[in-house]
C-alpha cells in the first residue's frame, strides 16, 4: 500500500445532465470553477449513470456493481439492503477517514430520517436529504438554521430569498470545508459531498437567477410529433409531453443553470480550502451527477423510465494536479451542437449566441476523454488510487489507465447500460398510477437500444444521423435486422451482468 495515498474530495450534484459545462461546449452558462478542474484534469464527456433515477445510481456507484446486483432498484426502499460493501466502507477499513454532508438516498427518505447502512464508512455524516422542512428528527440542515436564529419552514416560503450563504448547497460545502481543515488526521481522507441541487423544484437565489436571461437561451430540442411518440412508449414517468412553451422551459432551463452556477461557486470555495491548507496537490477531486434531466427536451420533464441523453449522461471530471497527463491542444467539442434542437429550434439557438458569459479565461488544457464510461467506474478507480485491490464481484472497470495516459483516451468500453426495474415502486403511497416499469438500455459508440420488458414498442436510434433521438426506428422494416442484432446484444450484456454469487471452491 503507497505511504502518501491521496486525499479524495467526491462532489455529486443531483439530477445534472452532461451538457452543462461551459468549457465542454455550453457558451449559455456560467461555470469557471468547473472549466478550471476541466483544465486541471480529466473531463469524461460519455459517462453514463446505471439508471436514471436516484437510488439504483446511488446503490450503483458506491458499489461498483449494476443495481440488480445489490437490490438498490427501488426510490423508496424501506432501508438499504446491505447488497455489496460500499467502497467508502471499505477505503474507511484501510485508514481513509471518511465524511459525508448532504443526500444519501440508498434508502426511502422522503419524510423521515433516512436509515443508515449497518456500514458506509463515514465517521462524520451531515444528513440532509433535501432542503423542505418535512423531516421530524435528523435533518443537519434544518437544526443548523435553528442554530443560526433561521426556521428552515419560513425560509421555504420564499426560496428565492434565501439568501446563497444559508443555502442547503453552501451548507454542504460549509461541512467540508470544516472536515477537509482538521489539522491533526493520521491518515488520508475522503469527503463526500452530496447537494440536492440542481433538483427540482428549480428554485435558485434570486440572486443567480437573475443572471440568466431565458429570452436568450434555446429552447429545448422538440418537435410536434414528441408528443404523439411519447403516448406510445411505455414505462413510469413522472409527465407526459408537452410543447415547451406550454411549461416555459427557457425559464426553467435558466432557473436550472442558476442552479448550477452557484455549485460552480461553491467548487470554487472547495479549491481555495484546499489550496490554503496546503492539500490540493495530495487531493484528487470527482465531480459527477448521480443522473441527468430531461429539461424539456421531447417536451418532458424530471426523471424516470427513459433513457435519453440528457437524461443517463452525466458530468464526470477527476482531476489530481501534476498526476494525469494533460493535453497540448484539447479539441472544443460543441455539446449543444452534438445532441441536436431539432429542426424547429435551429435558429432560436443561432441566435442567442450573444447570451453566453463573458470569458476572457484561456482554453482548458485538460485531458479530454470521449470514451464510453459508466459510473459504476469509479468505484475500482478510487480503489487503485488508494493502492487497494479491486474485489473480485465489483463489475465496474478502473478508469486509472486512462487518467495516467496509459491507455487510449478514446476508449474504455464497448457499449454502456442502464437499468430501471421498478425503480418507481407502485406500492408506495401515492404511486398508484405507475405500473412497476422494466426495462433496459444498451448504448454503443453509434447506437442506442431500449426495451420495455413486457411491452412490444420500445426505442431504436441511430445516434451517428439522428443525436437529438427524435426518429425511433425500432418498427422500421429497413432496420429490423439491426434491431434483432441490438437486442441480443442487451440481452447478452443484461445475462453477464448478473451476478451469480461468491467464488465457490469444492474439495473434488
């Protein structure tokens, strides 16, 4: 085990899709202290979470193994099912010392406090599940305000009042820095933060949201005929589709970024903590979603049993100052162009060019991979990074040959999956109207295939010709061979992702 093991520092923002970056393409937001860890490490412009909604992703992550795999497909669960060690857990066994500020959500939290693991690790653990005044017992948040002469209910009366330095975001970031500044720790640390923003309700400080005009950022990809192809795709979502103007999506989205932009802040706040105690070139840092929102795009909303780009494809940046290789000269990658506004919306997004923030900051010069990576990754990775080896049931895979330079940075894996079986439980209260969805996602470099398990429709796209997702081809007889191979492959990759149990060795 190496004697200087790095110090890791896990941001997780909640409910943020890929494109939000201003140094990955996006000129309509504002994010300097992201470009800057994008310049000072490794940006994974292809990461893909397990599932789209919170707690199969959660279970998945801090894993290193698909949800099925540790019974942690389920919002809403009673308590987490003690399926697979966690890696915090076990970086705890070997000396980290670990922290926690912010959301958990392996387990149901929505008005109580949520159960713990029998073991996550965490010696300090600052639980705040979101920032609503609901909880009756165990909400950090809540008893700091009061400590601080607030009442976390009269604050919520107006969320745009709340002023940043008492936000739920600013809170969380607060706790780390106390963590990170001990003086006297024997050994490394490792600090997990986990913000409920940019959830919704899109609710930002009045402050930031006033720094987005949405007159000026595009309108979400849509065509008229999202609306009748939503009403024949099966599986729980939490809206049905509508043209963007009938729910002011630019508003949203601006409401959204604002969001985002005061994280950005906060990120900021972290490295100067860092870089004054002395610990940012011992430190790596992760930034990442636990999944995406759709945002608008195809008239939808939120989260739940779809498997678009915008709604599986998730920030993933791991920088560590002098350790990982950086690029020369990074090529731009557009990532609005890339995934499309459809045909309706070209020339609203050829217009509001002038809306993005002034930069006067150079090009990043990180190391920009476009290798297909999902989350359940990073696990391994901070295994290897702490010189620890990598269990033999973990199925993600070490993204360390990547980080360092020792293996191409445009390749990883050959496809990605994502799962969703019955993530949305119907038997808990108020979710009568959802069915209990199955259904899977296999993506490659080229194609994206989903099946609704139990239902004959279900999504075919060319991603090369078509990245906005608007032309499903699964019922195209030109294609129906390309559907049949896709679907074995699922079904093939859905079979080697099951977990068959422990190593048995018998005496014969």
């Amino acid at each position: 085990m190496p004697k200087n093991r790095p110090n890791i520092l896990w941001f997780c923002s909640d409910q943020q899709r890929f494109d939000t970056i201003h140094a990955l393409g996006n000129p309509h937001i504002n994010t300097p202290n992201l470009d800057r860890l994008v310049a000072e490490g490794v940006a994974f412009t292809h990461a893909f979470c397990q599932s789209p909604i919170c707690t199969p992703s959660r279970a998945s992550f801090l894993t290193g193994r698909y949800p099925a795999n540790v019974r942690g497909c389920m919002n809403g669960n009673e308590e987490w099912g003690e399926g697979a060690p966690l890696v915090t857990a076990l970086l705890a066994e070997s000396g980290y010392d670990c922290g926690l500020s912010g959301k958990f959500h392996l387990a149901g939290a929505h008005g109580r406090e949520e159960p713990r693991p029998k073991d996550d690790g965490y010696r300090v653990f600052h639980w705040s599940h979101d920032p609503q005044d609901r909880y009756p017992s165990g909400h950090a948040y809540a008893d700091w305000l009061a400590g601080q002469g607030y009442s976390l209910r009269d604050l919520r009366e107006d969320p745009a009042s709340i002023p940043p330095e008492l936000h739920q975001t600013t809170w969380c970031t607060d706790r780390a820095i106390d963590f990170l500044s001990v003086k006297r720790r024997k050994g490394p640390w490792l600090m997990s933060i986990n913000v409920f923003d940019p959830h919704a309700p899109f609710d930002p400080p009045q402050e930031y949201r006033d720094r987005y005009d949405a007159s000026k950022i595009p309108p979400p990809p849509f065509r008229q005929s999202d609306i009748a192809t939503q009403e024949l795709i099966p599986g729980d979502f939490q809206n049905e589709s509508r043209p963007p103007e009938e729910f002011n999506a630019q508003d949203v989205i601006a409401a959204y970024y604002a969001m985002i932009e005061l994280i950005d802040d906060n990120i900021g706040r972290l490295l100067d903590a860092l870089e004054e105690t002395g610990q940012r070139e011992n430190t790596v840092i992760i930034f990442t979603s636990d999944h995406g929102e759709m945002l608008g795009d195809h008239g939808l909303l939120l989260k739940g049993c779809r498997f678009y780009e915008g709604l599986v494809r998730v920030p993933l940046i791991i920088s560590w100052p002098g350790q990982f290789p950086l690029q020369e000269e990074p090529e731009s990658e557009d990532s609005q162009g890339e995934d499309g506004s459809g045909e309706e919306n070209e020339s609203a997004a050829e217009e509001s060019q002038d809306a993005a923030p002034e930069d006067d900051s150079p090009a990043p010069t990180g190391f920009v991979s476009d290798a297909l990576v999902e989350l359940v990754d990073i696990a391994p990775t901070l295994l290897e990074l702490a010189g620890l080896p990598v269990p033999l049931r973990m199925q993600g895979r070490s993204l360390l040959p990547i980080l360092r330079g020792e293996a191409p940075p445009d390749h990883h894996r050959d496809f990605v999956r994502c799962e969703f079986y019955r993530a949305l439980n119907p038997d808990v209260p108020g979710r009568a109207q959802y069915e209990g969805s199955y259904a899977t996602m296999y993506r490659d470099a080229r194609h994206k295939i989903v099946a609704y398990h139990g239902h004959e429709q279900g999504e075919l796209y060319d991603l090369e010709i078509d990245p906005g997702e608007f032309e499903n081809l699964w019922n195209d007889p030109d294609h129906a061979g390309l559907r049949f191979d896709l679907l074995r492959r699922n079904f093939d990759a859905l079979a080697f992702s099951v977990d068959p149990g422990p190593p048995q060795v018998t005496p014969f």
